[in-house]
C-alpha cells in the first residue's frame, strides 16, 4: 500500500527498518540523536533503539570514520551521516585507503558494509565551505558506491539496499528534497544499486540527471513539451555503479544527450557519460552533447551570486532547445513563462524552506 510522505520521512522509515530487522546497524553522527535528528530523518530513533544504536560523535570525522570501519570489520553494520559533505572530506584517508580498499587487498574474504550518509545543497549563505556536493571525488574511487536518490520512494528503497550491502555506500541527499512529498509503499522494500529509472519516455532528447537536478528536468520537461520536443529522462540513481546500458539505448533511439549535474563542470559526472556516450554509441548522436553544471568556481554566499551560479530548470530548458535550434524568437510564450520572476529567493527551494539545521 502506498501513501503520501515526504523525503525526510521516507529516509526515517528507512533507518528504522533496518534498525529493527537488523541489530548489527547502528546510526552514528553530529546530531543524529538530536531532537530535531538530521532534518528530521533520525528524529525519535535514539528514543526508540536506546543510546548504544543511535548515538552523537565527537567532531573527529577521520578517527570516527576509522571506528566505524572497524566496527564494519568486526560484524556491523554502522550509517555515519554528515549533515554537511564538507565535514566528509576531513574522514578521506579512512573512506578511501581502508573502507574502500579492504574487500580487494584481502581477496574478498572481508568486506566493510559501512554506509556514509552527506547532505548537501545551498542555502542561507553557506557559501564555499558547506554547500559543495562532491560526488565525482567518491565516484573516482574504486570500491565505493555512490547513490544520489531524486525520488521519495527511491529515499526509502536506496537507502535500505545501500545498509544491506557488503561494501561501503556513500549516500548523497540533497536537502532541497527533504520536504519533496511522494507516494512511498508501506513496510520494506529495497531498489536495486545500479539500476537507473527512466521516469519519462521519449524519441527526440535524452536527459540524464541525479538528485535534485533531476526535479529541475522535470520541470524543463514541461516547458520543453511546450516547443513540441518528446523528451527521454533518465535518473541515474546512482552514479557509481552506473547504469551505463540504459543511457546507451535511450541515446540510440533519440541520438541527443544533455546531462544535467548539480556538481562543477571540470572532471565531473556530467563529462563521465558524455565520454561513455561518445565511445560506445558515437554514430547514434545527430549533435554534440552538451552539459548543465555549476561553473568552475567555489560556491557563492550571497544570494545575488546564488541566482546566477547553480543552474536550474530555466538553463536546462536553454541548452536543450538550443540543440533543437528554438529559441525566444520560435516561441516566445514558452521563453516568457520560463523566465518569469520566481515566487522564491534564490537561495530557498519554497517558502517552507527553513534552516540551517
């Protein structure tokens, strides 16, 4: 049976499933027994499961993330969580030269079944520090996955397959979808790493994104449906592993590719399946692919840099119509109705948006 919550709840079913079907799991972090509990996603669990299976950390990222590499050693199953990605980049050499390292320099008789949950977004002048998103650098590394849920069934179903896997899962949300509400099936159900969602099918664009940038495609949709154009996206789900098979076939059939990834242009996820795209299926493509990323440069704070450097729906809608050769000139009441004046700040996704905690 399914029902209507919202990403932060269905984050919140999914920890307590798993700390209730498994004893091995634990919740571990800078305010994970908190009142307020990571946005609301861990909100009542210690008071459920008791301070020994969901506790606060000392602000020791590296040797924390060293204890809960030994703990996934020695039979757990830890979730440290970050309620900032920044604050991960101090725990590196633990997540990249043991957790990720262990299964393969002991020929996989142990594995670390550690998941690392990071939120990330922008937001009440966070700027440089603690509005990064990162996940090219955890995709780079061999043995972690990387899983960047868009959806709020996905939330609940990534989650519980990525605490049940064997190796280490980096967990990437996006804060601006914590309040996303979607229709999420009761009780435990698991959404496979690795298998991306073609959540619209069409014939003439495909359009590849995760996390919330797939929300700002989804609204690129409608105005791009608008200028007569049928448009294929895919949500990756999670970029490593990749669901490569899936965007080679959608592009063959449409022969057009953007990718759309909220994270910077130089070396990121966007160029990763460009790159794959243009290798393997090079004579479907009837133009060149294009990207819509962040611009080489660290996150602003003030909200009148924020308007102009993270891209949205209205970028999208410009790069894809411009594949197609539309523009304000061919339909200028779609191009009016895109760059209408937002009801909202730049730097808030709606005006129920509050924070920073």
């Amino acid at each position: 049976m399914k029902r209507e919550i919202t990403f932060a709840q269905a984050i919140h079913e999914a920890l307590d499933i798993c700390l209730a079907n498994d004893p091995a799991v634990f919740l571990i972090g800078e305010g994970v027994p908190d009142p307020k509990g990571i946005f609301g996603t861990t909100a009542g669990l210690a008071q459920k499961y008791g301070p020994n299976r969901v506790m606060d950390m000392p602000v020791a990222e590296n040797g924390l993330t060293g204890i809960c590499v030994g703990a996934a050693l020695r039979g757990m199953r830890p979730v440290l969580t970050h309620q900032r990605v920044d604050f991960a980049i101090l725990s590196l050499d633990q997540l990249i030269n043991n957790a990720a390292k262990w299964y393969f320099m002991f020929g996989g008789l142990k594995s670390v079944p550690l998941v690392v949950r990071v939120i990330v977004g922008r937001g009440w002048g966070q700027g440089a520090q603690h509005a990064q998103s990162l996940q090219s650098i955890f995709a780079h590394i061999p043995g972690l996955k990387v899983v960047l849920p868009a959806t709020v069934s996905d939330a609940k179903g990534l989650m519980i397959a990525a605490i049940e896997d064997a190796n280490p899962v980096i967990c990437i949300e996006h804060r601006w979808l914590h309040g996303l509400k979607g229709e999420v099936p009761e009780g435990y159900y698991r959404v496979p790493l690795g298998q991306a969602n073609v959540l619209q099918e069409g014939k003439d664009l495909t359009i590849v994104a995760s996390s919330h940038m797939t929300i700002e495609c989804r609204r690129a949709v409608s105005f791009l449906e608008r200028m007569g154009l049928s448009v294929e996206l895919i949500d990756v789900r999670t970029i490593k592993p990749l669901d490569e098979a899936t965007i080679l076939k959608s592009v063959k059939k449409t022969g057009r590719l953007l990718v759309a990834d909220g994270d910077w242009l130089t070396a990121g996820f966007a160029g990763e399946i460009v790159s794959r795209v243009c290798e393997n299926v090079f004579s479907s493509l009837k133009g060149a692919p294009r990207r819509v990323t962040w611009p080489d440069i660290p996150s602003p704070s003030t909200p009148a840099l924020t308007k102009d450097y993270y891209p949205g729906y209205r970028q999208i809608v410009g790069e894809a119509a411009g594949m197609f050769g539309l523009n304000a000139n061919t339909h200028s009441d779609v191009f009016k109705d895109v760059y209408a004046q937002s009801l909202y700040p730049a730097d808030v996704p709606d005006l129920s948006f509050t924070g920073p905690f």
